[in-house]
C-alpha cells in the first residue's frame, strides 16, 4: 500500500557537518507552526550538540547506528507507526544511508543538498568551500571560526550580525572540535549511495547557488532514484537558513501531492 505522506507523524531532523540542533533556528518554529499536528524530533550527530565530548565516527554507517541506538532509546513510542527523516547535507546523507537498512520503519526521507562519491561531478565538493574550509579549521577564535562557517554556507546572511552571534553562543556552549570537523570530513568523502533503494517516498531539494557543494549532486541523485527535485535559486547550502519558508512550502506541497494522489 502506498505509504500516504500527510500521515506520517514524526519527522526526524539531522544537520550537517559541524552543526547541531539549535541551528535549525526558524526553520523548525515553521516547521511546527504550519504542521501542529506532526511531531519534530532533532537528533545531534555525535560529536556535536549534547555529544560534542563524543567521537565522531569515520563512516555514515556509524554515525546512523548511533543515533538509531539514541532514537530507539528515547523516542521508541513514538517511532510505532514509522517515521520519516528530514536532512540537510551530512544529515542527508546520515538519512539516505538509514533509509537503506531500516525502511521498513523509515517512511520518507527530505535530503537537501547532498551528495555521493559515486555520484557525478568528480568536484562535488567545490574547490573554492577547501580554502574557506582551511580557514576555519586553522582560525584562532570562536567568532572567527562562525563567521568563516557563515560566509560559506550561506548567501543572504553571510554578514548577519544576528545569526553570527547566535552561532557563537552555541559554540561556546557545546564547542565542536576540530577533529570532529576533520573525522565528519571524511566520512562524507567516503560515503557512497547504492544501486537500489526499496520504494519509498523520497523528495529532493537543492540550491542552485550552493558555494559548498554542487547542485548536479542532487540532480544526479533525483535523476537515477526517479525523485522528485525542486531547486531554489536564492539559498546557499545551508538552504534552510537562507530559504525556510520556501523549504516548508515544499513539504507541504509534496505532502499535499502525495495524499490526493
């Protein structure tokens, strides 16, 4: 039976490399605002958040393992009739590689702008995201390292003071160590998708002007799964700090679709 995606109840958010859960920011009071009658649950990676002190491990696979462990620990109630996953880049991928070995409980799955090794371009990874990348790693101070990560994942607030702030303080209060963006690092480099995936909705969302990693990633990826794709031409690749509203839209969109099909 086609799975109905206005029922699914729970979503599960995973941020991306270095991130944690307080910086979904707006997008997630939009989340559950527009949709009070579904439930949004944020895990953190380990290594970040409230597992900063945590290694982080050098593969998806193991990342996955750990937050099914943490799920299953404390939402296993609310896990009973499925669920699905909301992911932004290293969270995509830490959802795609989910959806592959427990899709029996993982409904549907948002990615946004992720990527694959095996998927097309060679330089997913933009050359210009490597020096701002080194940048960061080398930079002598929090205000330094937040703003380097600012001005290269977003396009519309790449100088807001605000955000910047907002991001120190989360730094400050749960610091991801270096290491951990370095060991993140290349558990994305390695990661790989497979040839099939069971069936199961998947939406795609990407944005064109992504300075960190290349949109032709998403479209590759939407192209050989047959997933439906939507790009935004205004966000950079931390699309649902520069474009929420436009994100929530097209989970309503996608599940407004799905139910009267």
């Amino acid at each position: 039976m086609k799975t109905v995606l206005a029922n699914i109840k729970t979503w599960v958010l995973l941020r991306g490399l270095s991130r944690e859960q307080q910086h979904w920011g707006e997008f997630l009071n939009l989340c559950r605002h527009r949709f009070p009658d579904k439930q949004f649950i944020t895990l953190d990676l380990p290594g970040c958040g409230i597992y900063h002190h945590q290694q982080s491990p050098l593969s998806i696979t193991k990342i996955r393992r750990h937050l099914q462990f943490e799920l299953q620990k404390n939402h296993h109630q609310e896990l009973a009739q499925g669920f699905g996953i909301i992911g932004l880049s290293l969270g995509a991928m830490v959802a795609l590689d989910w959806l592959q070995h427990d899709h029996q409980r993982v409904a549907a799955v948002v990615v946004m702008n992720t990527s694959a090794n095996n998927f097309p371009p060679f330089w997913r990874f933009k050359f210009t995201a490597l020096g701002t990348a080194l940048r960061t790693l080398l930079a002598k101070s929090v205000a330094q390292r937040e703003a380097n990560i600012l001005q290269l994942v977003s396009q519309q607030h790449g100088v807001d003071q605000q955000v910047l702030m907002q991001w120190q303080t989360i730094q400050q209060q749960r610091p991801v160590s270096v290491v951990t963006f370095f060991r993140q690092l290349i558990a994305a480099a390695r990661f790989s998708l497979p040839d099939f995936f069971p069936k199961t909705s998947v939406l795609v969302l990407a944005s064109s002007n992504d300075g960190m990693v290349s949109s032709e990633c998403s479209k590759k990826i939407a192209e050989r799964y047959a997933w439906p794709l939507a790009l935004n031409n205004l966000a950079g690749h931390d699309l649902t700090l520069d474009q929420p509203v436009w994100v929530v839209d097209q989970l309503q969109q996608w599940w407004q679709a799905d139910d009267c099909s």
